[in-house]
C-alpha cells in the first residue's frame, strides 16, 4: 500500500500537499506495480477514490495486470457536467494555489488524525488530471488488464456515478471484460466505504463483496 505524494505528514496542516501534480501520482502507482509484480505471481491492483482512478489506469496501461478493482472513483462530482467540472480543474490549475477546510465547523479539530483538515486546490486539480487521463485512455483504446471490477456506491454523497459508468462503457466498447458491483443506496454508505475507523462504515457488510471482487471469485 504505497503513500501519495506529498501525503502522511504529522504536521496536519503542512503545505506540501499543495505541489502535488498528476505526474507524481501516475509514477508512484508504477512504481508501486513493479513492486507487486516482482513480489508474487499474480498482481492484483485496488484503490478507493482517487487510489480507484490510479489502479484504473494501471489497469489501463499494464499487461501484467491481472485483476484491477476501482472503488468509487472520484472522475466527477454532483452536480458538475463534465465541461463544468474540466473548466473549474483547469482553473484551480492555473490560478495560485488556496486551501478549504473540509468542515468550516471543525476546522483543524476535523478527524481522523491521519487525514488533513483542509484540501489544496491545486491537489484536487491533481486528482481530475489524472481522471481525465484516464477517460480519454478509455476512450480510445481497451485496457490491457486481464480482467477489471468497478465497485460504485448509489448512495454517493459527493461523486456523480455517472462518470464511472461512461468509463465501464468505454472499456466494454472495446471487449473488456469488466465487472461491475453497485451498493444501493438504502445501505445508506459513506464515499469511503472501507474504512474501518469511520464511525458510519458498515465492513461487516462491505468487506465481504470487496473481498470476493479483489480474489476475483
């Protein structure tokens, strides 16, 4: 399980994570398959969120690839079409980088310990690069990975499913074999779905479809 870029630092409120870039993203997860690979004989590749756009376009790009489960990719947000949201990645691109809290209640006493209270624009700009890469990949050709699960929530409080279902379709365009998992939304989930620390998760009834999708069973 590989660390981001610029992320895990005790200092919560460090402004590292502002240089974060697409590019150091896409190598890190490299890096982190060639690791696997030679590890075992099988590489099975898994990522939540943005760690779900990462294993995609490993997915994408490896043939060593056997198995690739994307949870929840984070490719868009409600209620944002798809130009919308291009325009305001470009924008937070371009424009100089500024911080949010992601609770303006709590501030820096937002939990849990091991997360930052507060986001960079120009990190989520890093994020959507490496989405879009993704879907243009997508688009134009089929993945090299033997075989690939997308995991997705309907009770999303934040991500626009959609995006992720374009995605499905355009790799099964091209004869991928692509399973897919949806949650309903009456199990009334969070976006992060498998951690065992929030105290809204459900892992008794999580992990066990998770687990089946990551052995491929």
């Amino acid at each position: 399980m590989p660390r981001y870029p610029r992320h895990g630092y005790t200092d919560r409120l460090n402004t590292s994570i502002a240089e974060l870039r697409g590019d150091h993203l896409a190598a890190v997860a490299n890096r982190a398959a060639e690791v696997g690979a030679g590890l075992g004989e099988r590489l099975t590749v898994a990522g939540l969120s943005l760690g779900a756009i990462l294993a995609g376009l490993l997915a994408h790009s490896r043939g060593d690839v056997q198995r690739a489960v994307l949870i929840a990719p984070m490719l868009g947000l409600k209620p944002l079409p798809g130009p919308a949201l291009n325009a305001m990645s470009a924008a937070a691109k371009a424009l100089p980088n500024f911080y949010m809290w992601w609770s303006n209640d709590l501030k820096d006493s937002l939990g849990p310990a091991y997360g930052y209270p507060r986001f960079a624009t120009h990190a989520y700009a890093a994020l959507f690069d490496c989405g879009r890469q993704l879907v243009r990949a997508a688009r134009k050709e089929p993945p090299r990975a033997k075989s690939i699960a997308v995991i997705t929530n309907a009770g999303e409080p934040r991500l626009d499913n959609r995006f992720t279902y374009r995605l499905v379709e355009s790799w099964r365009r091209h004869g991928a074999d692509v399973e897919t998992f949806e949650f309903p939304a009456a199990d009334r989930l969070t976006h992060d779905l498998i951690d065992p620390g929030n105290a809204a998760q459900r892992t008794d009834h999580v992990y066990p479809v998770v687990t089946r999708l990551i052995e491929g069973a």
